[in-house]
C-alpha cells in the first residue's frame, strides 16, 4: 500500500488530530461498559438486600439463600476475573494500535521529508542545467562571431588582391595600347618621308596599324537618350523620371567620367549610369544589357561595378545616413501617430538576397529554410535595414551569410556596436519583429501563446511600425529586380551593388518617384524567435507599461466608455 504524501504542515496537524480523535473513542467505549458493569452489581447488591430481608421472616429458606448466595458469590468472581481479562486484553490491543498509529505517523513525517529533500535535488539540478545552457549559448556566439570576423577579414584581403590585379592589367593594357599607337605614328611618319623621295611611300613604309573594335548598335539607348522620349518609358525602364536620373548624372559625374584617347572615344556618363541602372532594375544577365547599349560584356560588368562604387562613396554619405536631433523629433513624432507608441526612431527588418553557392564557406551561405520552402538548395546574404517612417533607409548592415538568423546579424551590425558602446539610442526604441530579442533599444512584439488582451492589443499597434519596414524592403526588391535573382557578381562585390540599390531607393523616395504597383514583391523571410529572447528586464517592464497605456487610453483600438 502506497502511503500518502502531505506538502504542507497544516495536512500533518490535521493528520495528527484525526488519529488524536481515534485514541479517544477506542478509550471511551472501554470506560462506558465498565461504568455499565459496576451499575449492574450495585443493582444486583440492591436486590440481594431485598431478598435477605425477606428471608429473615421466612426462618426456613435461610439455609437455601446461604447456598444461593454462595453460588452467586462464586459466580460474581468469575465474572469480575473475565472482565479484568477483557480489560488487560483491550488495553494490550489498544497499545499494540497506538504503537502502529505511531508508526504511521512517523512514515509520514519522514515522507514528507524525503520530498522537500527530492524538491531541492530537482530545483539545483534545473540551475545547473539552465547555467550550462547559458554557457553553451555564450561560447557558440563567440565562435560565430570569431569565424565570421575571419571571413570578413579574408574577403577583404581577396577584394584588395583583385583590385590590385585590376589595376596592374588596367596599367598594362594602357601601357600596349600607347606603345601600339606610338609604333603606328612613327610608321606613318617613315612612310611619309619614304614617300617624298620616289613616291612608293606605301609599299616602303607597310600598312598602319589601329585598334580593332567590334561593331555594336547602341540604337536603343540612343533612342532612350533623346529629350523627346516619353516619361513613362523611361521611367519604366529605369525606375525613375529623367529629373532624377539627370541629378544622378551630375552628382557621379567627376567620379566616373572618362577622357577620350587616341584609340576611342570614351562612354559618356549618361551612358555609364543607364547601364547601372538597367541592370540593377532588371537583373538581366550582362549578355542581354551588352545588346541593349552596344557595348561588350565585360565593359558593361565594370561599368555597373565602377557607378555602385561611386554611388557608394559619392551618394551614400549624403542619402543614407543616421538623422541628427531635429529629425529624430520629427521621426518620433510621426511613428507615434502611426502607432500610438512614444519615442520610436526606426522600424527594422533582415531580408536575404539569394545569390549563387560561393567557392568558400559554402555552409554559412546555406539558407535552410528557403530550400525547404522552395524545394531548391538556395544560397543567400543577409540585408538588414532600418527605416524612417517615410520608408527612407537611415542605416544599413549588408553582407552576413544566409544562415544566420536576424538576432545574430544585429549583434554583427554597426548600429548595435554604437548603440552598446557609444550610447546611440539611449531612452529610443527601433521597432522590430520576432526575429529580434527584447533589450534596452529595440523594441518587439510578444511572442508567447495565450495572449492577454492588452499584449494582443499592444501586437496589433507596433505591427503598423513594423509595416513600414516590410513596406520599404518590398518597394526596394520590387525597384531593382537584381535583388530577387541570383546574381552574376561575385560575392565581395556584392555588399557595394546592394549599397548602391539602397542608396538609389532613397533618392527615388525622397523625390517622390511613383513605383509600378505591379513590381511590387511579398516577402518571404522567415523570423524565428531567438532562443533568448530577452535580453533585459527593464525594457520587459517598459514594454508592459506601453502595453498598459495604449490599451486604458483608447491608442489600441479598444477604448473603455
């Protein structure tokens, strides 16, 4: 038999007193029959009294009443020893079942020991379990974050190595081209004096020799380069007005213009940039825009290289960059008439960019959960953004590999250094999704089940906030198609062509270029909650009192009468 286990004082107590109970009616019982006998032979002597009265009258009956009484004597006495038997054998009963009671007793005590004993075992066991899962935690980001600042480091050396070997065959083809030109002038020249003194000049002097090119129609660009082309064909194809483009145009000029040589004219800026952002807007393979513009392949790759690269260094500094005081003001102000939230500085979101499975570090690159929705082994890179409520990018992170998951590319990101070390975002918060942890500066929806109401409430009104992010990244890979394909450049190149298609979304946006609603794309990024998802107290506590106010002061959608 199983015996019962009791938690807490109060079960024993009344344990306790039950059994207290019970050796007080096994007692009770014992004393009522002996009262009862003892009343019975007071009522027995009464009547012996009675009947030795009568017998005095009656001389000739003593004799049979001395033999009665003898025999009843004998009789009480044999009653008394049965019943002092009785009684020593109640008594042994009672305390063989007292020591058993006892007993019982007892067991419980030290069950109910043994249990709080076990409980304190299971509690220690759970703290050093959930210390040991900590740790692990810890030592796994630090051999992340350890790999991937070697990576960084080692694409960095192989883009200085391929810059290098791109200026040294640059130099070189230059250096054969004026040495062929030279050969070819002081030819000419000799043919010239030759042909002075006996007019065979030609035959002595041999042909001249030029640069062959091959011949390319650039009738299409032509046509798109007339002032008369219409506005919507050109917008069209380019994603912009021709307003827009020419700004572009003239602020990229002294960075990528070109003078002529000897051997050829050199391409015009107009050219340059339309090449750039054909490419960008279409994604198609560099074959078809070297049809489109009449130049060769490879001209066209270094071009779109050579305008992201300017667009980067020229443009970024002056289109994408952190807001100072007077816009944050307004940028806090604008968020919370959007969601009813205070102090709100940007809303973020990670998208990845599929590209083609790299040479090194293929496993870092694998994104698993686009190849298990797409049935199709996909490589990606990570953009992270961070936008205004206009859906203007204030801060970028490009680059990271595809497999890391959006908390981990935030602690990689600028923004998250300068806002643990340098302070950026003291008393703000940056709206993001699930995907993101809870801290001190970046501000998430609850994650749990069972909602309450004031947390589902509080879900519905920064899901507005977050809207204008995945608004934003939708109207940029809907913009420039390259970022829906994968693409032709190589990977170290490809954080300055997605720099540039962030920078040239800004300009769009700030002018107020209309987009096509038909390009526009849905996205398909997945946001899994980290496994710690938060990351400080203090903001849980502030996320509950903004949670609390925007319901009891009617900002959720739920207004009390």
């Amino acid at each position: 038999m199983k015996l019962p286990t009791f938690a807490d004082p109060e079960s024993l107590s009344y344990v306790y007193t039950l059994l207290q109970s019970s050796f007080d009616q096994m007692n009770d019982p014992i004393n009522g029959s002996t009262r009862k006998r003892h009343r019975k032979h007071d009522d027995d002597d009464d009547d012996d009294g009675s009947s030795s009265s009568n017998n005095n009258n009656n001389q000739e009956d003593e004799d049979e009443d001395e033999e009665d009484e003898d025999e009843d004597e004998d009789a009480k006495n044999n009653k008394s020893k049965k019943k002092k038997k009785n009684n020593n054998n109640n008594k042994n009963k009672n305390k063989k079942k007292k020591k058993e009671l006892k007993g019982i007793l007892t067991s419980l005590l030290l069950l109910d020991e043994q249990e709080k004993l076990d409980h304190q075992n299971l509690n220690k066991i759970c703290e050093e379990e959930k210390l040991s899962l900590e740790t692990n935690h810890k030592n796994k980001t630090k051999a992340m974050v350890n790999y991937y600042s070697n990576l960084d480091e080692y694409y960095n050396h192989v883009q200085e190595s391929e810059r290098i070997k791109r200026k040294k065959s640059r130099n070189m083809a230059c250096a054969a081209a004026v040495s062929a030109a030279s050969q070819g002038l002081e030819k000419a020249a000799s043919s010239e004096g030759g042909g002075g003194g006996g007019g065979g000049g030609a035959g002595n002097g041999g042909p001249q020799r030029r640069l062959w090119v091959k011949d390319r129609s650039g009738a299409w660009w032509d046509e798109c380069n007339r002032e008369d082309f219409p506005e919507e064909e050109f917008r069209k194809a380019f994603r912009m007005g021709r307003s827009t483009f020419d700004l572009i145009c003239e602020e990229l000029n002294s960075a990528i213009v070109k003078e002529d040589t000897t051997l050829r004219n050199a391409i015009p800026v107009k050219q340059r940039v339309a090449v750039c952002l054909w490419r960008l807007a279409t994604g198609d393979p560099l074959r078809l825009v070297s049809k489109k513009f009449g130049l060769g392949i490879s001209t066209c790759h270094k071009l779109v290289l050579e305008v992201c690269t300017a667009i980067k260094t020229v443009l970024m500094p002056k289109y994408l960059q952190w807001p100072n005081e007077s816009q944050l003001r307004n940028i806090k102000n604008e968020f919370e008439g959007i969601s009813g939230i205070p102090n709100v500085v940007g809303s973020m979101y990670t998208s990845h960019v599929p590209i083609i499975a790299p040479k090194v570090s293929v496993a870092a690159y694998f994104n698993k959960r686009h190849t298990e929705r797409n049935q199709k082994t996909s490589y990606s890179i990570t953009v992270q953004g961070v936008v205004d409520p206009n859906g203007v990018f204030t801060d970028v992170c490009i680059g990271w590999p595809g497999s890391m998951l959006d908390d981990q590319v935030l602690e990689k990101s600028a923004l998250s250094q300068r806002a643990n070390n340098g302070g950026l975002l003291n008393g703000v918060w940056i709206v993001g999704g699930k995907g993101y942890p809870l801290m001190d500066w970046v501000l998430v929806p609850y994650s749990q089940h069972n909602l309450t109401w004031t947390q589902h409430a509080f879900n519905e009104k920064i899901g507005e906030v977050q809207k204008v992010a995945k608004d934003a990244f939708a109207k940029l890979k809907g913009r420039w198609s390259c970022l829906q394909k994968r693409t032709e450049v190589k990977l170290q190149d490809l954080p300055i062509v997605l720099g540039a298609c962030c920078v040239l979304h800004n300009i769009c946006e700030l002018r107020g270029e209309k987009m096509d609603p038909e390009i526009k794309v849905d996205l398909l990024d997945d946001e899994i909650v980290p496994e710690i998802a938060l990351r400080s107290m203090t903001s849980m506590k502030a996320r509950d009192a903004i949670a609390h106010n925007l319901l009891h002061h009617g900002l959720a959608g739920t207004s009390f009468v």
